[in-house]
C-alpha cells in the first residue's frame, strides 16, 4: 500500500501533493469515536452513549452491591441485574462501531475520488 501512495504522491503536483498527504493521514481512534457526535445522526450516537454511561455506572453499582452480599438470594438479587446492565452497556457501545467503520470506507472513498479527480484533470 505505501508503494502505490508513494507512487500516487510522486505524479501529483505542489499543491494537489499537500492534499494528498493531507487526505492519506488516518486520524486516531479519539479523533473518529468524537466524531460520530458530529454530523446528521450525531445527536443519536449522543444519547447512545449518554445511555450507555447510565448503564455502566447502574452496572458498576449493582455489581458492588452484589460484592457485599451476605446472602445467596441478595447476591442474586444485585448479580443478576448487573450482569445485565453491563452486557447492555456493551452491546449499545459494540453498536456505534459499525458507524465507525463506515465512517472510515467513506473517507478512503472519498480518497480515491479525489485521485480520480485529478488524474482527470491531468
């Protein structure tokens, strides 16, 4: 792969190469998991984590109550419900990735648009 953008950088001009390098920079895991927020269906992956932050912290809760149980019904009356409410935090969180990922063939498209864009123009 960096032989096919070495090659693609070096037919390229001045500036069509500063787009190029601009384009090929993959941003961090931060950078795309932020940007999910952003966009038409930002205020859903909003609430999604909002929610799944709710989740996790009953989990954690429910689950610390399930440590100090000094009975086998009052353990499962806490472990259950934990258990649950975590796998739900996982499961809304396993969610949002295929966005991301969707995210990422979108913006490599977008790549190869813009190098059929100028070797056209050449």
């Amino acid at each position: 792969m960096k032989d096919i953008d070495r090659m693609i950088e070096e037919a390229l001009d001045g500036e069509e190469q500063a787009l190029f390098r601009e384009t090929a920079r993959e941003p961090d895991f931060f950078t795309q998991a932020f940007g999910l927020l952003g966009g038409r269906n930002g205020w859903v992956n909003g609430l999604m984590v909002a929610i799944q932050a709710a989740l996790f912290v009953s989990g954690l809760w429910a689950g610390w109550r399930f440590y100090e149980a000094e009975t086998a019904l009052s353990a499962l009356h806490w472990g259950l419900p934990a258990a649950v409410l975590l796998l739900m935090s996982l499961i809304i969180k396993l969610g949002m990735m295929p966005e991301l990922q969707a995210n990422r063939l979108i913006r490599e498209l977008k790549r190869l648009e813009l190098q059929l864009a100028v070797s056209r123009k050449a």
